[in-house]
C-alpha cells in the first residue's frame, strides 16, 4: 500500500505542473476492499493579472492556459476582441500559476475604472461585482442565421465523450467543445470547472479558422446564465447542453438570441429559446 501522499501524473508542459495525480486508495463493493491506485483531476490557483495589476484568482485545471487566459478576457468583457490582448507570460509557483496579460491601453484604461467603483465598498457581492448592471451585463444580440439537424447534437456529444480523456482518467471534469452543423467536434477543452472550460473552448476558438456563426457551443453541464452569456459573448448562436438551464439562463437567451438547448441525452433534446435554428424535419 502507499503512502497518502498523491504521486506526481501527466504534466502540462506549458507549465509543468501535473492536469492530474495517482493515489493510493481502498474501494469497498459489496463487502470487499480492495487497495487500488486511482487518478485524481488537479486544480491549482491560477491567477490572472493584467498589466501588472492583478484581477482574478481562479481554481482551474493546469491545462490549455494561453486559451483560458484569452477566453476569460473576452468572455468577462475585459477585451473586447483578441487583438486587444498584446501577449500572455505564464509563471508557474509552489502556490499556483500567475498568467501575465498585457492589453492594450484603452481595455485596461476601462478595467481601472471598473476596479475603482469597487473600492470602499463592503458586503458579500457577486465575485467582486460592483453593482447589478455589472453582473446582468447584455452582450450584443446573435445574428447568426445557421440551422442544425437535432441529430447532428447526438453525433457531436459522442464524439465529445469519446474525447474527454481527462474524464475518463479521473471522473472529475467538465468539458465544453466546438461543433460543426454536421455534428463533428473539431475542438474540446476539459477543466474542473464548467466555466473555465466554456473560456477555454472560446480562446481557442478566437484563435482558430472555425466559422463561429455555423456550429454551436456544447457543454457537459447545466446551462447557467454565465454560460449563454460567455457563448454569446463569443459570438455562437447555439448553446447545447446535457443538462437542464436556469430561468435567468433562458430569459437571457431568449433577449440575445441564442438557440438554448438542454437535456441532450439519448437521442432527445428541449429547445428552450429560439427554435428556429433546429430542422426537425
């Protein structure tokens, strides 16, 4: 039997740290134990700065970091396209991983106005948010005119599932990936955290050929509103997901125009917002 300490997994190296770690346990089944080795999913402290002023400090998979970092700024409104970030430094410590966002003066002149509302605030906020225009933020409404067969969402989700190796290493991530109208998953990006994955598939869109008003965004979560509000800040017309949303995510997609698709499962869905991008005929 080993010791309790996690052994050192697969490392990311970008960063070196390890997306995931070996560790000795017991399994009981049926009235049997039985010592085994098992994978865990890491999460490390990533903290974003930008231009020198730190921002953000989230819990995040050591992974595909440079898309994170991209996606966050867009989708978190910080910048609002991906010329307007100049470059991105990763610096890994014991603590965590520090990324170094450098953006153009005028995104940055706007986050320091944002930063100084907050300061002599109290109370508990919504992560640091200075008022409710701020977290029920509009982005702007999704033209996109592309129209989907259901069953392309049945091919795209099996095709997401089959690509989901951290998942199936350790049974503790999130995924969130690019589909094409005919079904085919082209990009996928895993984190402990929902959120974090949906801002990683968008900086990696941001900087791919991929035709965003054509496909859709599909997650393996619930549909929050943070999640149609980080799709259409990418400017996708779909949103699918495995399980069901909110009814703020709903109103939201509904006033931006995003395609709101829930309990994808089984071959069946429920189209919530804007159905008239789905064929089903």
């Amino acid at each position: 039997m080993k010791g309790d300490m996690p052994e050192a997994g697969l490392a990311n190296g970008m960063t070196g740290m390890p997306v995931q770690r070996t560790l000795a346990v017991r399994r009981w089944v049926h009235g049997t134990v039985t010592a085994m080795d098992d994978q865990l999913a890491e999460e490390v402290p990533v903290a974003l700065e930008y231009n020198g002023i730190s921002h953000a400090v989230m819990l995040a998979t050591p992974a595909d970091l440079e898309d994170f970092a991209i996606g966050f700024s867009l989708t978190e409104g910080i910048v609002g396209r991906v010329g307007d970030i100049y470059g991105i430094d990763m610096k890994a410590a014991e603590s965590g991983i520090t990324l170094r966002i450098s953006i153009a003066s005028a995104a940055f002149a706007e986050l320091k106005a944002r930063r100084r509302a907050l300061a002599g605030r109290t109370g508990c906020g919504l992560c640091g948010t200075e008022s409710l225009d701020h977290v029920l933020r509009i982005p702007p409404r999704i033209e996109s005119t592309t129209v989907l067969h259901p069953a392309a969402f049945e091919r795209a989700f099996s095709e997401l599932h089959a690509s989901q190796a951290l998942l199936h290493d350790t049974g503790a991530t999130h995924a969130a990936a690019w589909m094409r109208a005919d079904g085919e998953v082209t990009i996928v990006r895993e984190d402990v955290g929902r959120h974090n994955a949906l801002d990683k598939l968008a900086g990696a869109l941001a900087r791919s050929n991929e035709d965003r008003a054509s496909g859709a965004t599909i997650v393996t979560s619930r549909a929050s509103y943070e999640m149609v509000l980080k799709t259409a800040s990418i400017g996708t017309g779909i949103l699918a997901a495995v399980s069901g949303p909110t009814g703020l995510a709903v109103r939201l997609a509904e006033a931006v125009g995003v395609t709101l698709v829930g309990f994808v499962r089984n071959g069946s869905l429920v189209v919530y917002a804007h159905p008239q991008r789905l064929r089903f005929l």
